[in-house]
C-alpha cells in the first residue's frame, strides 16, 4: 500500500487508549467523473466493436475486384444493417432466412437493381457497380407488406 493514497484515522477504544487506522482516501468529485468517462469509454468501444462485428460492413480500400457482401433476409430486418462503401462493383450474396417469399433490391440515386423471387431458404447474387457517392436502399420485399430497409452509403 503506498501512504500517499491513505489517510491516518485515530480512533477512541473506550478508554484504552487510541490506536490509528489506515483508511483509503477518498478520490472527491473529480476522481469520480474520471472514473465515469472512463466507464463510459469503455462501454463506447465495447459498443463499436460489437457493431464492428454485426450489423455494419466498411472497406475503405479501392479495389478492381468486386466486393462481396453477404446479406440475410429475415423476417424483421437486413443484416447487415449499415453498408459503408466506396465506389465500385459490388456483388450482394443474398439469402432469404425469413418464412415468405422475398426479392431483394438496390435503389437510388438512379440504380434500380432486383433480384428474382426468393423462397425461403433461397439465395441470389445482385451485382451493382456504384460510380456516386450517396445514400442508397436496400430493400428486402415481400407480397403485400412493407419491405425492410437497410442503408449503403458510398463514400467519396
């Protein structure tokens, strides 16, 4: 225990004598907002990492090759949810894991690219060269509802 971090604390023993105790000394106010940020950074970086591995997909390498990505189509969403991108082909390997037919498609800043039906279980590959950076949609639709989204964003 290093002396500098603890303060000396006599106590009374009820007539027989005093006798000294070492107790921690408190951190006050601004050791406990530290604590907090760092607390908070921890949690902020877990969290990144966590999306990092599920749910968001980004390459920032330019490359001739087209980029794979593995989209799952279920029944409440897309996953990924967030593709960030820069310009180029990119090959979309779809999978239908939901329990209706669906087709899958790209739109925006005018691209319009579809795959055929889906039934469940189905798989289909939608390829796209991207050429302007903005926002696009992934969409995963089905008879009579409304389809799921999803976002791809190329980056300059």
């Amino acid at each position: 225990m290093r002396a500098a971090n603890y303060i000396r604390v006599s106590i009374g023993t009820g007539g027989r004598g005093r006798r000294s105790l070492m107790r921690p000394r408190s951190r006050g106010r601004a050791g406990r907002r530290i604590g907090a940020a760092v607390l908070g950074l921890s949690a902020f970086g877990l969290a990144l990492l966590a999306a990092a591995g599920h749910g968001v997909w980004h390459r920032g390498v330019r490359d001739s090759r087209p980029r794979v990505i593995h989209m799952t189509l279920t029944d409440a969403a897309l996953d990924p949810a967030l593709v960030v991108l820069r310009p180029g082909i990119v090959r979309f390997d779809v999978r239908n894991a939901g329990h209706d037919r669906r087709t899958f498609a790209v739109e925006g800043n005018g691209i319009l690219a579809e795959s055929d039906d889906l039934p469940p279980g189905g798989s289909a590959v939608v390829e796209v060269g991207f050429t302007r950076p903005g926002t696009y949609a992934l969409l995963a639709r089905r008879p009579e509802a409304d389809p799921k989204r999803s976002d791809l964003t190329i980056i300059p």
